[in-house]
C-alpha cells in the first residue's frame, strides 16, 4: 500500500540566474509558469544562460519529498524513450519512489521547464510539456494496483484533454479502495485559465484535501480578501491548506483554521518547489494520522529545506530533520 | 584572431553525491576518470543517486573560463543531434565561447561523465565517450580560420585514433600561424595508458605549454620526487606549469621555477574543474603577455571560484574578480 501516489507532469528543469529584463523578454509574468510550444521554447532557450538540468515536475518533485520523509510514494506520468526521458526516470527512481511508467517509443519529446532565477530567488517558468500530458490510463492502473491512502493530482494536469482520463480514473480507483484524493491548484494563471475545470472536480466533491496558495486561493474563489478566499474554500473542501510563502501557511478543517509559520531559512535561494515539498510533508503527515497543525510543520519543514539550494527537489535528509523536531 | 582555442570532447557531466562505497563499486580508482562503454555507462548510471545535469568536458572548461575572464575563446568538439548535444552547444555558446561543432546525424550519442562528488570534494569519474572523439578536421580548420594565439589540446584526446587527425591539424595549423601550443597530462590514468602518445608530442616538440597534477607529473616522467619530476618536464617544454591542489602550483620556464599558492577557499565544495580553470586563467595570462607568477595566479584565482561549487564551470564574474585582485 503506497502512502501517496502523485500524477502529474514528467519534466526535467533547465535552471538558470537570469535578470528581471530576461523574464521580462519571455513574455511570462513573474513567478508563474507558462505553456510554450516546442519552436518558442527553443527560442527562449537560446537566450538564456548556461543551465543547469535536473529532474523537476509539480507532483513528480512532491513524491521524491515523501520518499525523503520515508513515505512510500509511486508517480505517474509519461517520458519518451530519450535522453531526458531517461534522466527523469533515473532521478525519481533513485529518490525512492515508484515509478512504472513505460518510456513512449515515438511522440513528443519529454517535457522540459526552463526555470529563470531571479537574484530575488524567485523562479518564472516557461514548459513545453512535450509528451508529459499524454499519461495511459494503463499506469494509472498499474501504479494504484497496490492501493494508495492518499492519491495527489496536480492541477497543470486539469483542463488539458489528454490526461483527462488518466485524472479521472486515478480518482475514481482511489476513491473505490478507500483512499483520500488530495490536489493543488498550481500555479494563479493555470487558476486563471483552467478555472472551470478545477471547479468541477472540487465541486463534485472528488477532492478531499486542497493545496493553494495566496494568489491561486483568491484566484480560485474571486474573493479579494484572503480570509474570504479560505472560508469559501473551506466550504467546498473538507481540509484546505493555503501557503503564503515567508508568511507561513494556514489549515481550515472540520470548521477551524489554524495558522503555522515558515521554517526559518538561513537564505533563500530558489523558490522552485516550495509549494511541492510543501505538499509532499502535508501529505506524509495525513499518511501518518498526524494532527493538521504537525502536517503543515512537516510541509514547513520541507519546504524550508527546498527553497535553500538551487532545484526543486530536497537534498538534505528531510526524515532525519523531521524526527529531530518531533514530527515524525 | 581568437587567445585561445581549446581542443577537447564534448562532455555533459552528471553529478551526483556519493560515499566512498558507490566510488569502489564503480571500479574506477579515486579521484581519477574512467572511459566506459554504454552498457556499462548505464549499469552504473543505475547504481548513481539522482544527479544533475551540466555542461562539462575538461577542455570545454577552460575555454569558458578562459570566456569567463574575459579572453576570446573558441572550443572544438563533437556531439549528436541529440537533447544532451543541445545542451552542450547551447551551454557553451551561452558562456560566450565560439563554438562551430556541427551536431552528427548519426552515429552514438553525446558524450557524458558520470561524477561521483564524495564528502571530500574529490570528483572520481566515468565517461562514456560516445561521439565525442570523432572530431572533424573540417571543424578544426573552421574554428581556426581567425587564428590564434594559442590552442589547448585536452590529453584525454591524445591516444583515440578517431581524435589523431584533428589534433595533428589543430596543432599545425596554429604553429603555421605563429600560434604556441598548450597541452594538459589530464589524468594520471590517461598518462599510465597513453604516455608513450603523450611522449611522442611532448618529445616531438609541438608543445609550448604544459599543464599537469603532481601524479601526473610524476608519472609521466617516473621521477618518484616531485622536484625532479618537474626539473625532467622543463627539459622538455619551453614552459611547465605543475598544480599540487591546496600547495598550490609551481611553474618552470626560462631555467627557473617559482611556485605560486592556491587561492584561499572559504569550503572546498567539488573539486571537479580545477585543473581546467587554472588552465584557463593561465593562459589567459599568456594571451595577455603577463609574466608566469602573473599566469599561475590568474590560474588559482580561476580554479578557487569553480571548487567553491557543484560542477565544472565558473559561475561567478571571474574576471571582475581578477581586476580587482590586480591580475588582469
């Protein structure tokens, strides 16, 4: 039996320092993600700087944090049979977690995420998604044979045709062997753009625990103050988690809200993947019975750890730090 | 008319942290490289923790620190039309280094190098080549076409037939246009298996410059004293530059020798590129008319920037850094 089982895009992450006029130049607003076919994604990556490759994707990052943190965790996703596809296997694999998914032999590339880090440490991120959104309902039925307590679904996957099918049959199989569903809604202009689609999972009830943050949470609702966005979450979705960066993050479940704080960082270097490691100690903590306040200190924590070094994914032993503050 | 165009395979490095327990499993002594065949590439890719992907190839850095300090680089060098080949020929034209390599349709892939980064710092590694010792002398002839004022030849390429023709060419090619020639022992082993090739352009009198390790150094000459094994390299070469990592490095040139300490280092993080980025700074020196005390601190100052970091090339403004030291 998995802990979580995470679906979402199988991307590898070209990092780069780059300067506010680069950001600027890729036509993406600051601190958010954007789609980009393959020819402008080319184009974008002849101006940036030397990179730096390493395995990323939302959900894919937040499985390898709930392996760090000792969880059984599995992915599913889709990579084609080449050198990037490789990689990313190879990566996930090596962080612990289960990944069946089968290398597609001909189609789009595997997907890549230019990442523009600002001195700022903020990170703008323009994806071509290649073959990441192609998922079989196949691996969804491979990866949840063994049954999973906590089944994760990143919201850049709702809203986009081809992985419609492979969302809705994860959901529907964990759903059957008693597991919860838990999704996040990603990214402000994925909220934006693919509002609708979020709303009618949420709605229909098929989601049991919500991921945000400031900017998605009053996207999503259309609620300008940030405690109105969290009371109308909170009435759509019986645990609602909402991050504010430095700031910390709340919880709103069984008709309370709660507030924690960030996790002290010495410098923070690169925001990539602080929503997922976030996510990834949240959800370990649910695995584990935890209260909801010991589940966003475990997220704290591992997101804290992940905003410190360049790269989305951890790379300290994040279940050493959790057992040292008693959270685990 | 480019200061200096280096010679060398195209390498993309993967990165990974490791015990000394993965290094004796990978079968390649410590703190030395390996070539590997694509099997077994792949067998210890495998057995490798999650890496991170960056350009590398030993002469392909020190022609982007020698771009990194402000002298006019070119490299010659081969990779596949493949994502790895992008990767290589997008990383190092984006570090201002001219690079005309035109990417094979077919044939192996790209070469890489798997680096194991142990707790020490010390880098031990296993390449697996691929294409990148098939260089063209078409593209020796391209990159050297504007001239030069000197060429660097990578050891690692001395000894692979496939590389003879493109070496000889670079070498006559830059001596028919008044150009000094630069050579680097590279690798202990290298000079263990290909000493007797190394030999015959030392001996032969092609080589102006010559940058080696203390093992190399010693091997090479089979002196057992570090003096003397240096004394028998100045017999052989105009000028003679010998590294000792934290000692620092001695050169010899003119009948004389002095020695020159390394720059100091906050944390020795990974030492991978050392040897590349004094090469880089030390010619530069050259290409500049510095005197040699001039050219091995250029060289130290390049080398304590790369083994503050993970990887290979400089990520700081190395020639600010040399200006404000009064080195440039």
């Amino acid at each position: 039996m998995n802990d979580v089982v995470c679906i979402g895009h199988a991307i590898v992450d070209v990092l780069a320092n780059a300067g506010d006029e680069l950001v600027a130049a890729f036509g993406i607003e600051k601190g958010t993600m954007g789609l980009v076919e393959a020819d402008v994604g080319a184009k974008l990556y002849a101006e940036m700087g030397p990179g730096l490759e390493m395995s990323g994707g939302s959900a894919a990052n937040t499985a390898v944090g709930v392996a760090a943190l000792g969880g059984r965790a599995a992915f599913i996703g889709k990579v084609r049979d080449d050198q990037l596809g490789d990689v990313f296997a190879h990566d996930i694999r090596a962080a612990g977690v289960a990944f069946a998914g089968l290398p597609a032999a001909d189609g789009p590339s595997t997907g890549r995420c230019l990442v523009l880090v600002t001195p700022d440490a903020e990170r703008t991120m323009a994806t071509y998604l290649g073959i990441a959104d192609h998922v079989d309902v196949d691996e969804v039925d491979r990866a949840l044979a063994g049954g999973t307590q906590l089944t994760y679904v990143e919201g850049y996957m709702v809203g986009i045709p081809e992985s419609e099918a492979a969302i809705a049959r994860a959901i529907a199989e964990t759903r059957a062997g008693g597991g919860r569903v838990a999704l996040t809604l990603s990214d402000p202009f994925w909220v934006q753009l693919h509002g609708d689609d979020l709303r009618a999972l949420i709605d229909g009830g098929m989601i049991d625990v919500l991921f945000a943050n400031e900017d998605e949470a009053t996207g999503f609702t259309r609620q300008e103050r940030f405690d109105d966005a969290v009371a109308d979450l909170a009435k759509r979705v019986p645990m609602v988690t909402v991050t504010r960066g430095a700031t910390g993050a709340i919880v709103a479940t069984d008709g309370s809200t709660g507030a924690v704080p960030a996790a002290p960082v010495d410098r923070v270097v690169d925001t990539t993947g602080a929503g997922d490691l976030y996510a990834a100690g949240f959800l370990v903590g649910i695995a584990r019975g935890a209260d909801a306040e010991t589940c966003a200190r475990l997220g704290a924590l591992a997101a804290a750890e992940v905003v410190s070094h360049l790269g989305a994914r951890p790379q300290a032993d994040l279940a050493a730090a959790a057992r040292a503050q008693g959270l685990l």
